[in-house]
C-alpha cells in the first residue's frame, strides 16, 4: 500500500510539474540567449558576430510563444536588428514586446529605432517616455540628449505637482492606439 501511495504521489507531483516544462524551456533558451547576446555584442562586429546576433535574437524570439506576457524574448529579438542595423524590423518585434506592458527599456530603444529611422520627433518622444517612465535610463543616452530630456522631465513633474498635468508624457504618434 505505500508503494502505491508513493507512486501516485508522484503521478500528482509529474501531472503538476508537465505543464510548466515548457515554459522552463523557454526561460533556459532566452536566458542563453540574452547571454550570446551580450557577448556578441562586445565583440568586433564582423559579418560572424552579426549572424551570430541575429541567430540569437532569433532563438529568444522564439521562445516567445511558452512566455506569454514576458517581453524579453521580444526585447532581445528586437536589439538583434536594432544592432545590426534594421530598424524598422527591430520597431515591430519592440511593439510586440510593448503589447505586453509598457516598459522604459522598451520606450528607450524604440526611441533608438526612431533615431536610426531619422524619426527625430518620435525618437523624441519615445526618449521622454523612457525618461518619465524610468529618469535613470536616460543615462545611457548622450549628454546632448539626455540633459534636455532631464529639463523636460523635471518641467512635467512641477505641472505634475501643481495638479497641472492631464496626462504623462505620449508615445510617439506611430505607436498611439
């Protein structure tokens, strides 16, 4: 009888456990991923190191689907193009990643694709976002950009104050809905 109980404990705890094996999967893929990422990207970007980005984009991206709500396999599938110089690709994986929820990361490097894209006044804009969201990420921008953007944050956090301020800051135009 105990041999039996214990077996079918472990039936119980194996049925429990099958669901997630998958989305464990995905947390390895994009946690390897996010690794060879960071390591491609101090590399010399030779035509390898850039195949080599874009193969680990790929794989994070994938992973996507056994991590609903996650925006990193999004957010590194984006950086993949982003680095490697298609911007508009990397816009579309980064509104994926913004589907599923707003983040300042996400706001940034959007504002990043826009730049590339000569989009100076959604970059602008996603850049304010960013900032509002989160001010410390602002420190990975050039000075010339950040310390306006710093001025504007701290203009709308006094109107904020003063109960002056409707709404925070807007996502660009391209990315309202």
């Amino acid at each position: 009888m105990r041999a039996f109980a214990s077996v079918a404990a472990a039936a119980v705890l194996a049925a429990l456990v099958y669901p997630e094996l998958p989305r464990y999967a995905a947390e390895r893929r994009v946690g390897m991923a996010t690794a060879a990422f960071r390591e491609l990207v101090q590399k010399e970007h030779s035509p390898d190191a850039v195949r080599g980005i874009l193969s680990v984009g790929e794989i994070a991206r994938s992973a996507a689907p056994q991590l609903p709500g996650d925006p990193r396999p999004w957010m590194v599938a984006a950086s993949s193009f982003l680095i490697t110089g298609a911007p508009d690709r990397a816009l579309e994986l980064y509104r994926e990643g913004f589907a599923t929820g707003e983040r300042a990361e996400i706001d940034l490097n959007l504002g990043r694709a826009y730049a590339l894209l000569n989009k100076k006044g959604s970059a602008a804009a996603a850049f304010l976002r960013a900032g509002w969201v989160n001010p410390e990420i602002l420190s990975s921008l050039p000075d010339s950009v950040q310390n306006p953007l710093r001025g504007e944050i701290a203009r709308l956090a006094e109107q904020l104050a003063q109960g002056r301020l409707a709404a925070p800051p807007p996502l660009p135009e391209d990315e309202r809905r």
